[in-house]
C-alpha cells in the first residue's frame, strides 16, 4: 500500500470520526481525531472553545492541528466537518500520498444524528438547525467534493463503510 495516510471529510454528523475509528481498527493505523486532538489541547470542549474565542479562532486551532496530523505517516486524520470548507483549495493542498473520502449525508440524516447524539455541534445549536443544516450543506458540497472516494453514509454501517475503504486503498495507487 503506497497511501500514507486518510483524510476523511464530510458535514457535520457524517460519521467521520466512528468511521475513522473503524478504519483505523482494520488498517492497524492511528486515528487522529481533531476535535478530540483540539478538547485534549485546550482542555475544553468545542462547545467551550466556540463559545468562549469563536468560530475563527476555533477555524485557526483546527488548522494548525490538522497541519501536525499530516506530518504523520499511518494516520486515519479526521478533521472536524468545516475544515474542507475553512479556506479554498484546502482538499486539493493534500500530500499526494493521502487517500482522501467524502462521506455523503443529506441535512436529513446529519440533523437526526446530531440530535441523538451527546455531542454538541454549536453550529447546529440554533432553533432551525434543518434550515441551518440545508444551507451549510450546499455551501460547503463543493469543497468536499475534490476527495477521491465518495461515499453514500446514510444506509451502510460505520463497518461497511471502512471495508469499503480499505479495499479501495488496496486497489489504488497514489499519483506519483
Ligand atoms: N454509518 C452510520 N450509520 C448510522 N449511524 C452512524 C453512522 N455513522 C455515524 N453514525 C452515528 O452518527 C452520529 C455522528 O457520528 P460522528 O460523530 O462519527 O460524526 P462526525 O462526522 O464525526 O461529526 P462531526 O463533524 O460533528 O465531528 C454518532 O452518534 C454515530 O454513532
Ligand atoms: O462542521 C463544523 O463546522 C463542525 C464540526 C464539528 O466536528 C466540530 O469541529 C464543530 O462542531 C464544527
Ligand atoms: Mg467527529
């Protein structure tokens, strides 16, 4: 396998991070979540970081973590659901040697999960998060669409999903 490292990408409440962990599981690599890379720095949550510096500062600390995670080789690297979207061409300026996948929810999809879920996302905080969620989503499609792997997330398993990966890193080749 010539790929260094996985980036995934995706809204909010895609399954990055549970699909992470699973990929890292089977390909026997490390997950660098960067929220949680973010929470252990900061020694807050992402609620408390937004809340207390705002969302560009927030923008800024992402970054620079994301920036340390690719130095590393055997990585599943998944950044929070804005930073495709933070700045231009942010999928494009990737080491060639990062598979990278775009795991695909409707607003639908990501608003319920986020809702059952005991994360708080602060962007979807509000008293509309649907219409919130629809028009965050159109914006930020076009900036995850440059990943390699797009992958239909709503019906299949979080396992099926990373299977699905792994065997398309298998079957692949970076550009050299
Ligand atoms: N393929 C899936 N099928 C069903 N539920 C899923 C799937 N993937 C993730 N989930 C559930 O959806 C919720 C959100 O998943 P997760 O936290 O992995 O999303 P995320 O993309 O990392 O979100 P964020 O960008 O906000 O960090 C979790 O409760 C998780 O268990
Ligand atoms: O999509 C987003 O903008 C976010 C996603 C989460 O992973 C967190 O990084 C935060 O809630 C912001
Ligand atoms: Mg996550």
């Amino acid at each position: 396998m010539r790929w260094r490292r996985v980036v995934l990408v995706g809204f909010m409440a895609s399954g990055k991070t549970t699909v992470g962990a699973a990929l890292a599981r089977r390909l026997g690599w490390r997950l660098i979540d960067i929220d949680a890379e973010l929470v252990a720095r900061e020694g807050r949550s992402v609620q408390e970081i937004f809340a207390a510096e705002g969302e560009a500062a927030f923008r800024g600390l992402e970054a620079r973590a994301v920036r340390d995670a690719l130095d590393e080789r055997e990585v599943v690297v998944v950044p929070g659901g804005g930073w495709a979207a933070a700045a231009e061409g942010r999928i494009h300026a990737l080491p060639a040697d990062t598979f990278t996948v775009w795991l695909r929810v409707s607003a639908e999809a990501a608003v319920a999960r986020a809702r059952a879920s005991s994360v708080v996302r602060p962007l979807l905080a509000g008293t509309d998060p649907m219409t919130t969620a629809s028009a965050l989503l159109a914006e930020r499609e076009p900036f995850y669409a440059p990943a390699r792997l797009h992958l239909e997330a709503e019906e299949k398993s979080p396992d099926h999903l990373a299977v699905n990966i792994a065997s398309q890193m298998q079957s692949s080749l970076p550009r050299s």
